[in-house]
C-alpha cells in the first residue's frame, strides 16, 4: 500500500508542478488555502465552486497521464500499474485488512495473471490451485470463511485483521 501510495504522490505531484494557477487545480488549491487561514470562519459556501472544477480537473490530470504516458514505455508501464494492476493488490490488502471474503477471491482472480506476467512461478502454480479448490470446499467452510474465518484481530478492531499465518508470526515474535 505504501508502494502504491508513493507511486500516486509522485504523479500528483508532476501534475502539480506542471499545472500552475491557470487551471482548474490552482482554483482548488487557492479555496483550500483560504480556508486552512480562516479555519474557524471556513462555512459550505467556501466550497460552492468545488463541484464543478472536479470533472475538469480530473479531466486535466488524465490529460497529464497521457502526455506523461507518451514520453516511453516505461512511464506507460508505471501509469498502468498505478491505476489497474496495483488497484487488485491494494484490494486484496483491504479485503484481508476488513475479513472480506468475496473480495479477496475477486482480487485473487484479478491478481493470477499478474504472477505469470512477472514471472512468478510459484504463485503462479499456487493461485489458480487455490481458487479451483474452493470450488470443492464443502458450504459450511466456505460460510466460515465468508464471515472472516480466513483472518483474526488480535486487537479486535475493525480493519486491523491479519492473515492467520501473519497473527500467528505476531504472537510469536
């Protein structure tokens, strides 16, 4: 997660550095400013205009996408990554942080060819096996799992889960 958190701020912030006060951006920015100086008189008004500089601006940073993404392969490489392949891998990482069943396998299935693409054979072999075996899993073990049984909370809060195998390396070291 913090991966793909990095990779965002990094193309955020060559949009930011290349988008100054002209557009959309730089409207948003000034509203934000104005109200983190007058934090206590910040009312819904301040942000009447918000609505409709949205649209554009993200209009604006997709353009940036495409422009960054014509400079090589690599940077088209990256921006696909950061916006479809990382998305499945963050998913996962929630689906497991929340004891969500169905998503992890969603995410399971969007990940698979990942691991033949990166060459990653063991997975490779691994997840394609996992998800043929829970088509064999009899209902009430799938019932178990779709109510978190794949996960635990130490602490017991919500989106603290951990993989069983991670909980039981936690309580060991």
């Amino acid at each position: 997660l913090q991966s793909w958190t990095a990779f965002q701020l990094q193309q955020l912030e060559s949009y930011i550095g290349s988008h100054q006060a002209a557009s959309a951006l730089g409207v948003v920015e000034n509203v934000v400013c104005q109200c983190h100086e007058k934090m206590e008189s910040v009312t819904l008004s301040h942000f009447d205009g918000l609505p409709t500089l949205l649209p554009q601006l993200y209009q604006e940073f997709s353009e940036h996408r495409k422009t960054w993404n014509d400079l090589n392969e690599t940077c088209r490489f990256w921006d696909h990554f950061i916006h479809t392949e990382m998305i499945a891998y963050v998913g996962l990482w929630l689906s497991i942080r929340g004891g969500d069943w169905q998503q992890r396998v969603a995410c399971l299935k969007e990940i698979a060819p990942l691991f033949h693409a990166f060459d990653r054979t063991t997975y490779q072999a691994l997840v394609p096996q996992h998800l043929s075996d829970l088509l064999k899993y009899q209902s009430d073990v799938l019932t178990s799992l779709r109510h978190g049984g794949f996960v635990a909370s130490i602490s017991g809060k919500q989106m603290m889960s951990v993989a069983l195998d991670e909980a039981h390396e936690m309580q060991i070291n």
